[in-house]
C-alpha cells in the first residue's frame, strides 16, 4: 500500500452503466479440445477493444468493438455511439477443457470489405469473418432518431468454414506443455498467421499456424538456437529455466515486421523469421542478471510491443520472478541481411505486486505502460509510467465507495439505487437475488435483463413475510417502515459479494487504452 500511497494520482476511474439488458446470440466454435485430454487449464480472463479506422463515415464513426474472454467463451459485442445495433452481441462457446487465450486481434479488410478477428484457445485457432459495417448501409436507416443498422455480428455463417481454423490437439501433450499466450496478425493476402507459446512444465518452444484463405494450415515448431554448444548454458541456463532439449521456455510473443520476437526463460529475446522457420536469426543478452527462475504463467515474463515516435519498434518486456520485477524496454534494428538485433532503452522497477497485464500508450509525449497489478487483499489498482530515463509511477485514482443508503420514499427509488451505474455489477446483484431468495424461501427465478422488477419483487415477498407474522392492524404503515431496512439488507448482500473476475483491457488498432478491474472501464484525466 505504500507504493500506491507515494505516487501522485493523474487519472480516475469512471464505471459506466453496466445494467442495461444485453441480449445474446451464442454459437459453438470447433476447439477439438476433449475433457479427458485439456482439462483443468486455468488461464486469465482478459478483455479488449477495437474502433474502426474511418471516423468520417457514418456507419464506422463512433462505433466499436469490444470482447472479452471466459473460461468457456470468447464474448464479442458492437457498439455506436449514434445508431441502434442490432444482434450486437456474440458469445463463441468454446468445448470444456479448451480456455480462449489472451491475444484477440480485429483487422478491417477494405478488399473483401470485410472485419476479420484473429482468436485461438490452448487447441485450436481461429479466424472470424464477418461482413464490414459498409456492406451492411443499405439495410441501414440513418439521420432520424431512430437510426438503426444490424450488427455485424448479426452474420455467423462462416465462423466454422474448415478453412476457417486448424485444430492443434496434437501439441498439446505432456512434453511439449499446454499454450498459455498467442500473438496473431492477418497478412495482406488474408493468411492468418498465429504464434503459441508453449512455456512453464515441458520442452517450451513456439507453435508457428499458418491459416492461408484456401488449403490446408501450416504448422511449423520453432526452436531455440542449435549452433551455441551446451556447455555455455550450464548451471545459469538451467536455473533460468532454459531447457537441456531443442525447445526454449518461452513466456510472452509478439508478431513484428515479419519475425515472432519471444521473452524467453532465460530472460534473452529471440526473434524467428515468420517464413522460414527454424532457429532464430537473432539472441539478445540476457536482459536481467537474477539467476532464480521466473514465475510461471500468468504472472510470469509477458512481452508487449509498440511504435516509437521514429516509427522504429519497441519491445516491452516484463520480467517476474518470485522477489522482484522490472520493465526492460528495447528497441529492434535492422542488422543488415534480413538480421536483426535489439539495443537497450530504460529500464524500470515495479512494485512487489503480482501484474495481471499491462499495455502501451502514448502520452505526454512519450509511450507510457499501463498496468494493472494485484494487491494482497485482492483487491486491484492501475498505474502508469512513461518510458525514458527519468520513470516514476502515477496512480490512477478508483471510483468512489457508496455512500449510506438513505431513507427513500418508493420501492422504485430504491431500484433505481440499486441499479446505479458502478455500483453493482449485474453478476453480482444476481448472485446476491439467488441468496436472498434461498434464504427466504423464494423459488422465483432471476431472469436475465429484469433485475430491478427481480429485486423489487424480493423485497416485497421478505416484507409480505414481516407482516404476516405480526398482529399490527395497520400492515401499510408496518410495510413503509421495514421497506429501507429489507432493501438496505438486500444491498449489502450485494456489497459482501466480491465482484466478477478481473478483466483487462488492451487497445487495437485506434482503440481507446483502458486498465480495470471490471469490463470495459474507461479512464479519464
């Protein structure tokens, strides 16, 4: 708490309406995961946004996509801020035992005039076609106040197309380990190319997919380099988690002018051409002299890139281990004959917090890490620091606690309350209706999208209960008295309920940046 304590705060959190009704369309994704073979996978649930690139047109202005991943699901939504949607929310099931991995990817197609998204679980990857929101204008009515235009997600035909995915089954094994992070990026040409990184527990290694738009995928193992002699890894590389086999131990990827850049175990980068396959072309030094090994996924090395402001790129790395961590931020050169080779930038230390995820911004005139960490107590705070020799850490200021739930005059003032925007979650104030009606008796059900009629009618059921056990000629006044405290007991049902898993949020494309602790927050300055 004294690292937050010391930092000055420059943003604060604002949460916004998460009670309106969403209405889902779900369709099954083919991960080929088996119970019996994936089970048990534990892997963070992350989030992430997209705008399109065309903030002129009327049917891309103002319009996003968001998404978010679950332990069974990869939920996709669209949203505008100056038309009605239709069909706008997605939910891709995926087999039990096949978590969605973090990177999820959004390109817009102006050839085929379409929007792709790149996905993949620890089985499977995933390439998600559906029409771009030009294609649907004609069906659209604008310029009046009930401006409407379907989704496009409204069009699910070919999310499994066989040339739309690969199944992976076969490397997921006890040698090789199971995938915990991918990066992808869709070419020109429209192949989808994807990197899983294999760390943690087996031979490590990364898993190169090809998925061109006709044929069969193309699956290729890189290795680590086969021309340094062993006895110059030794004791050091097998402490730093480097493997005695082929395979490298590898933590975080990311994709870059056409080599997969990975932080390995040993804290070196390497870099493998994204064509040719094999060894690497290009090992850095060691970025951290601590011999112990990192953490294992998720809270171990994670690896991000961006653009510096000479269009060069940068990589920052993130570096866990069990007593202390730190950002390393390098830069890529081109080392002359399709070679490559990284320079040191900054580096900068951070708090003894374990980091749920990070991303690159711009501000202030520099790039800038976001970061979401975890606290003891569970709970979480977000903070930022920009990249250059002279770093300090700014805090990013929460919402603010509720306040004492005053004396109302109507059950619809105390709904209204209830459902406020950041108070409650409506995962939460669910979870809460079904212990209360448990413990009263109730077998009401908590249909979706009608939580305040669902609360009002277990408050009124709880207070029919008062009465009924009381002699008082005048129930109406008996009912007007119980009614704050039967609401305040049903509201601190909800505040003693710990809210739904954190998710974090990472830009794409000209998306807005945004770190929380719940979906989709935004931060402002």
């Amino acid at each position: 708490m004294e690292f937050l304590e010391a930092m000055p705060v420059t943003f604060k959190e604002i949460t916004p309406n998460y009670n309106l009704p969403d209405k889902w369309k779900e369709v099954i994704l083919n991960t080929g995961g088996t119970h019996s073979t994936l089970q048990d996978i534990k892997l963070p649930q992350k989030a992430g946004g997209y705008w399109y690139k065309d903030s002129k047109k009327v049917y891309t202005r103002n319009r996003f996509i968001y998404w978010q991943t679950t332990s069974d699901a990869i939920e996709l939504s669209e949203a505008s801020l100056d038309i009605n949607l239709s069909s706008c929310n997605l939910r891709c099931k995926v087999a039990p035992g096949t978590p969605p991995l973090s990177s999820i990817t959004v390109y817009e197609r102006s050839a085929s005039r379409d929007v792709v998204i790149l996905a993949a679980t620890v089985s499977s990857v995933h390439r998600l076609i559906f029409p771009h929101p030009a294609t649907l204008d004609k069906k659209s009515t604008f310029g009046s106040l009930s401006s409407s235009s379907p989704s496009i997600f409204h069009d699910t035909s070919s999310i499994n197309n066989p040339s739309n995915y690969c199944i992976l089954n076969q490397y997921s094994n006890a040698t090789t380990g199971v995938a915990h992070t991918c990066a992808s990026l869709l070419r020109d040409n429209g192949e989808a190319v994807f990197t899983l990184a294999f760390g943690h527990g087996g031979e490590g290694g990364l898993l190169l997919v090809k998925l061109p738009v006709t044929g069969s995928a193309v699956t290729t193992l890189l290795k680590r380099e086969s021309a340094v002699p062993r006895f110059l890894s030794g004791i050091t590389g097998a402490l730093r988690g480097k493997s005695s086999t082929d395979g490298v131990e590898t933590y975080g990827v990311v994709l870059t002018s056409g080599l997969a850049v990975a932080i390995c175990g040993d804290t070196c980068l390497r870099a493998w051409p994204l064509d040719e396959g094999g060894a690497p072309i290009a090992v850095s030094a060691p970025l951290s002299q601590t011999l112990v090994r990192p953490k294992p996924p998720p809270h171990g090395h994670m690896l991000q890139r961006t653009i510096g402001s000479d269009g060069s790129v940068l990589l920052v790395a993130y570096l866990s281990f069990p007593n202390e961590c730190e950002f390393v931020v390098m830069k890529m050169h081109d080392g002359g004959s399709g070679g490559v080779r990284f320079s040191h930038i900054s580096r900068i230390f951070g708090p003894q917090l374990d980091l749920l995820d990070y991303a690159i911004g711009y501000g202030d005139g520099s790039n800038v890490i976001w970061a979401l960490w975890s606290q003891p107590d569970g709970d979480t705070i977000i903070t930022s620091v920009c990249v250059g020799a002279e770093a300090y850490w700014r805090a990013v200021a929460t919402r603010e606690a509720a306040g004492a739930l005053p004396t109302l005059s109507s059950h619809q003032q105390y709904r209204d309350r209830l459902l406020a925007p950041g108070l409650f979650p409506p995962s939460v104030i669910r979870k809460a209706l079904v212990i209360y009606n448990r413990t009263w008796g109730s077998n009401e059900p908590v249909v979706e999208g009608e939580l305040g009629e669902a609360a009002a009618g277990a408050v009124q059921a709880r207070l029919r209960h008062l009465t009924a056990r009381t002699a008082a000629p005048d129930h109406a006044h008996l009912m007007h008295k119980d009614r704050g405290r039967v609401w305040a007991k049903d509201m601190a049902t909800c505040a003693y309920l710990p809210s739904s898993s954190t998710k974090t949020v990472r830009p794409s494309s000209g998306s807005a940046l945004c770190l929380g602790a719940t979906p989709c927050p935004h931060l402002k300055r």
